[in-house]
C-alpha cells in the first residue's frame, strides 16, 4: 500500500476473517491478510486487486478457473506455471462507459500512422473497445502503479504493464481522456447552484451588482458563464435575469 501511486482519494482494503473463537459468550477474530484493495470509485476509472482462488471457492467456480489457470505457461510452454497451493490474484481495471467515451473523444491517434478515431469507428459499441484492449489496459497501469522506490517502478507491475497482450493485432495508438467543458453534461447542477444561491442572496437583500460578484467568486463561474451563453444569454441580460429572479423570490417569499 505504501508503494502504490494513485490520485484517487477513494482507497478501499478488506481483509479476511483467519482465525474464529466463540468461548463463554465470547466472541474472538483475528484476521489475516488483505484480501481485496481497490482503489478508485465504479463510476470512473477503478483499479481492484483481489484473491481471485477465494473468490472462485466462494463463487464454486474453482474448478472452471483451475481449468484456465493450468494453461498459463512458464518459461517452459510445455509445463504449466500454476501452483495450486499457491493463491491466484487477479488484477482488474475497471472502466466505466463515461471513461471510455472521453477516450473516444479524446481522438486516440495511431503514433505510427497519424490515424485517428472518432466516435462512429471508436467506442461507440460495446464490441469496439476489443481492438484497444492492451492500450487501455497500459494507459490504466500508468495512471494506477505500483513503485519500487522513488525513482523506479515495480518490475513485477512493468511486466504487467508492457508485456500483457488482449488481442493479437491490437493498433498502437495514444490513448487520451477529453474531459468535460466546463458547464458541458453538468447543466442541471448549475441551473441548481444559481437558483440556491439568488435564494441565499435575496434572503441577506443582496443588490443586483451583489448578486453578480457573490456568482463570479462562488467558485463556479466558469460553468455559470458557459451555462448561459450556450443559451444565448449576454452579460446584460443576465444581469437583468439575476435581477427579476430576486424580484420574485421576495414578492413570493421564496427567499431562503
């Protein structure tokens, strides 16, 4: 845990349950290691990191995983690399359909030929991201990353970075996230924040001039701003908006 770099503020660990005593109306645990770290929200872009063969007892799907496993291969690709005293773990990047479409309009280009995706030929289904599995899978281990030191990343985790392969003919393009705009896929919360807070003003009698400084320092004006000249509205007219706003909330007492 000390060694892995993310900037994700969501970091998840479950450990196990390794011993359980019930004695005299006592309850006793002692649990043993993690069993489970994730790191990161479903919502976006997750990393998960968990004891697979557990999870296989749990789920009775041991038998069908052993059968994958035994076909992992060591230096030698006669002789399987699977250890069945040995617990498999099993490293999951997590996208969300909102990651991939910002990939998808971030315009992945081929660094080879300069070709381009766009969203008819690049994520639009489901089925399209197979092609793009590897890069995506690379781009995620950059993002999530295990460091041996300061300076120097993991061995083990820049094997799993540049050596795993999901599809044969996998195109090397550069993979790049388009964030949203700022007022973009967000309107109805900042149709919310401009109302609640012509309420607060109209409540402390705030002016027009008040009103319009307190909305460029809220710490939301750019999405404010973009809100309304999406719609066309100047800065004139927004001032005259503000204005009739804290009008009727104070003729129909709706001042919070």
């Amino acid at each position: 845990m000390d060694r892995f770099v993310t900037r994700s503020k969501k970091v998840t660990k479950i450990d196990g349950i390794y011993d359980f005593s019930f004695n005299h109306g006592t309850i006793a645990t002692t649990y043993g290691n993690a069993e489970t770290f994730m790191f990161g929200t479903a919502s976006a872009l997750q990393c998960c990191i968990y004891n697979k063969t557990k999870e296989a007892h749990a789920r009775d799907k041991i038998h069908f995983w052993e059968s994958i496993w035994n076909t992992a291969s060591s230096d030698d690709p006669t002789v399987s690399d699977y250890d069945p005293d040995r617990d498999v773990w099993r490293i999951e990047m997590r996208f969300h359909q909102s990651v991939l479409r910002e990939f998808a309009q971030g315009v992945p280009c081929n660094v080879d030929t300069g070709e381009c995706l766009d969203m008819e030929h690049g994520f639009k289904r489901f089925i399209d991201t197979v092609p793009h599995l590897t890069g995506l899978w690379r781009t995620a281990m950059v993002k999530y990353r295990l460091d041996h030191s300061r300076n120097l990343i993991d061995s083990a985790w820049q094997l799993l970075q540049e050596d795993a392969r999901f599809y044969d003919h996998e195109p090397h393009f550069l993979y790049k996230r388009a964030r949203k705009a700022p007022g973009l896929g967000n309107e109805k919360n900042v149709a919310l924040v401009v109302g609640n807070l012509i309420s607060l003003y109209a409540r402390q009698g705030f002016t027009t001039q008040q009103a319009m400084n307190g909305l460029t320092r809220c710490g939301a004006w750019d999405d404010i701003a973009n809100y309304y000249r999406r719609r066309g509205i100047d800065a004139d007219q927004l001032r005259l908006l503000i204005s009739q706003r804290l009008v009727e909330r104070r003729l129909l007492g709706k001042a919070a």
